[in-house]
C-alpha cells in the first residue's frame, strides 16, 4: 500500500526509487497510474510525470503507452549512479558484498587509468599532476588530505584522455563521496602517500604503464583490505 505523503517531484522520486530498490517493485511490476500516484502521495500529476520521467533517464522505468510504465531489471537497465540509492536500502550483510564490488570496481578502473595515462599523458598532465602532490605535500590534517588525493585521481583520470572513462569513474567516485563514512581512516600515514604518488609520477614521467599499474593496485588492495575490515 502507497502511504500518503506531501511534496513535489522529489518526494515522487523518492518514493519510486525505494520501492524499486527495496524490491517491493519488482522488474516487469507494473508502477501505478500518474493519477493513481498523484492521487496516493498527494502531489500534482505533473510532479508524478516529471518523476517517471527522471527514473526513465537513469533506466529504473521503462514508461510505455499502452501498457503504462514498467519497472526495467536494475543489472540490465541501470547506470553506475543508482549504486549510491541501492547502497541506501541494502541490509548490512549485502551491503558489505555491494562496497566489496565498488572495491573491485575502483582497483580495475584505478590501474587501468594510470596504465593509459602513462601512455598518454601530455606534459600539461605532468605539470597538473606535480602540481597536485605538492598540495598533498603540504597537507595538514585529514581533510585536505583527501581533497589533495581527490585532486591527484582527477589528474590521472583526465590524462587517460578518454571522455567515456572519465565519466565513469566519475561515477564511481560520486557513490564514495556520498558514502564517505566507509573510509573513516587511511591504512597509511601522510608520508606514505606523499612517497606513493612521487613514485607514481616519476614512472608516469617515465611512460612505465605496467609498473605504474602494478604500484597502484598494491596500493588500493591494501585500502580496500582496510575499509572492509572496518565494516
């Protein structure tokens, strides 16, 4: 049963996108009529339409004329940027194997993006990326430590020079951000970061993909080793 609430097309978002990812919606379920949801959640008919609408673009909907609106399978139709709103609804067992897959996820993309920076990268990308560990360097508490770290991913992913690549891992990094509390301490001390990415960018200067790689993903096993083990 829908429970009544006030709002606009956020709240008909809202609703939607929870009962679609709790599975109480489940994939082929038909989703009630725009005048039945207006009606139901106390909102305009127009609100209920922009909603479906926003569903439709991220593949949770799949709005059709004569058999009204549908709900699509979420691993066929879905994009990377519904992972924040499953994480949301996802019970605490299931949620360990669901950040255990964006781990696996952000190692695959992490060593294959310095793998094709190092390929790539132009000496603007060297100049940004020096620019960027001295800002860690002079980090001095947690809070820039990240936003330098942040900065250094977004150098290498922009000298892949690959739009599409970029676009994903942006992605991937929105769902950690939204979910920073995964990450609530670093396994390694500031120096140790500092020495990883002055290692990195001496074998990007040095068009080293293999060993770069190899260098990243021991890095982000031993993160990811960390975030797990604090879950």
């Amino acid at each position: 049963m829908i429970k009544r609430t006030t709002g606009s097309t956020a709240s008909v978002d809202r609703h939607l996108r929870r009962e679609i990812l709790s599975g109480r919606l489940r994939p082929g379920d038909r989703v009630p009529t725009e005048r039945e949801l207006a009606t139901a959640l106390g909102v305009s008919r127009a609100s209920v339409h922009h909603a479906i609408a926003a569903l439709a673009t991220q593949g949770l909907l799949a709005p059709r004329r004569r058999t009204g609106t549908i709900v699509n399978d979420l691993r066929e139709h879905g994009s990377l940027d519904v992972l924040r709103d499953v994480f949301a609804v996802t019970r605490p067992k299931e949620a360990t194997a669901l950040v255990a897959g964006v781990l696996e996820l952000r190692r695959l993309l992490g060593g294959e993006a310095v793998a094709i920076a190092c390929a790539r990268r132009t000496e603007g990308d060297l100049a940004a990326f020096a620019a960027a560990v001295e800002k860690l360097r002079r980090a001095s508490d947690r809070r820039a430590i990240v936003g330098a770290e942040a900065a250094l991913f977004a150098c290498i992913t922009t000298a892949t020079h690959n739009l599409a690549f970029a676009l994903t891992v942006s992605s991937l990094r929105r769902f950690w951000i939204a979910h920073a509390e995964l990450e609530k301490s670093s396994p390694f001390s500031h120096a140790e970061l500092v020495a990883h990415y002055e290692k990195l960018f001496g074998l990007l200067v040095a068009r080293r993909s293999e060993a770069a790689k190899k260098h990243t993903l021991a890095q982000l096993t031993i993160a990811d080793r960390h975030v797990l083990a604090s879950l």
